[in-house]
C-alpha cells in the first residue's frame, strides 16, 4: 500500500540524478532561489533538463519547478546544479528589501489609520 504523495518509484530518482543524493557542496539553489534558462532545450537533453529549460524562459523558483515537474526539491536542486554547471542557466537570489526608516513606517501607519 502506499501513502499519498511518496514517490514509490526510487530507482526512477536514482536514474535521474546518476545516483547522487545531493548537489556539489557549492550550490547556490534554496527553495526561493530564482532559476533561468541561458539557452534552448537541445535534441537528446534528458527530458527533465528540457522541461526546466523550457519552464525558466522567465525567472522561475526552485520550488515552483520542483512542483511543476513533480519531484522532491533535492531531486530538482541536483538536476538545476547540473545544468548551472554546464551553463545552461543561472541563479539568482531574489533582492532582500531594503531596510525602511522608521518615521517612514510610523507616517504610513498614521495615514493608514485616518482612512
């Protein structure tokens, strides 16, 4: 019996990862880390790579590709590091915000209130 939500196929991840449970140890992708393609998919890509290729068109996270490719995030952060390493995306980090000053905030929240 299986529970909802496991993938009862492991050896399909370990084909696709080439047996690796995890990515170099210099990987830049979290789960808001933003992914996006530098190229086309190319003919004989494994297909997982072309998917992801062809979801990154625009700035696309980790996570959202892991979910529309229906696999675990470690799973989609080796496949993203394999493409990283080859060129063929980039990652960035979305910016942080910047850091308000306080009046600032305090005079949004009085304007807030007289609403």
């Amino acid at each position: 019996m299986s529970r909802p939500g496991r993938d009862d196929a492991p050896d399909r991840l370990y084909t696709l990862t080439g047996g690796r449970s995890r990515p170099g140890p210099d990987s830049p992708f979290d789960l808001v880390t933003l992914v996006v393609a530098e190229c086309d998919p190319a003919p004989g890509m494994q297909s997982e790579h072309s998917a992801i290729l062809r979801m990154a068109d625009r700035p696309t996270a980790v996570v959202e590709i892991a979910a529309e490719l229906g696999l675990p995030v470690s799973i989609t952060r080796i496949l993203l590091s394999d493409l990283l390493a080859s060129g063929r995306v980039s990652a960035r980090h979305p910016r942080k915000a910047a850091v308000l000053d306080p009046d600032i905030l305090e005079q949004v929240l009085v304007g807030l209130r007289n609403l």
